[in-house]
C-alpha cells in the first residue's frame, strides 16, 4: 500500500526545488499571470495547513520554509521589477479570474 502523504510531501518538496533552484528566472508575477498562484501563495497555503495542525508559525517562517531562505534575501537575490507588460497581464488575469 502507498503512502499518499509521503508521495504527497515528495512532490511537493520537488516543486520548491524546481522554483527555487532550477527556475529562479521564473518570476512570482509570471506564475500568478499563468496558474494564479505564486511562491507566496505556497507560503501561505503551507502556514495555514500549520495553523491547522496546531501549530503558530509567522508569515516570515511560512516564506522561509517556502524560499529556503528569508523572503528578503531570496527577493534581493532574483526578484526582479516587474515590467509594464507583466503589470498589463497581471491585471487582466486578476479580471479573468476574479
């Protein structure tokens, strides 16, 4: 039988290190404009799923986890400015998707 949460956490960890290691080039604005989600989305997810295992973490913890680093070092790092191309298809994807 098959753990599912082990195949779970394992993908998951393999999504954080495609973001964080083998796509930095992929902007947060890119991944909200194309699958409405961003690292700070998983952040969030992942403090919530903490909140509800009974456990206080911060939105700084959260983003840690996520990052594998502070958000401040990982946002000076790669975040880049966000073009007026970018900011044009984030608010109409933010239209499309309500």
């Amino acid at each position: 039988m098959t753990d599912t949460t082990a195949l779970e956490a394992a993908a998951f960890r393999r999504l954080l290190a495609h973001l964080n290691q083998d796509r930095l080039d992929v902007q947060n604005i890119d991944l909200m404009i194309l699958a409405g989600f961003c690292r700070n989305c998983l952040a969030d997810w992942y403090r919530e799923a903490a909140q509800d295992a009974g456990q206080d973490i911060s939105k700084d913890q959260a983003r840690e986890a996520i990052y594998g680093m502070p958000f401040a070092d990982w946002k000076a790092k790669y975040q880049q400015p966000a073009t007026p191309e970018q900011l044009a298809a984030f608010e109409a994807a933010q239209q499309r998707h309500g």
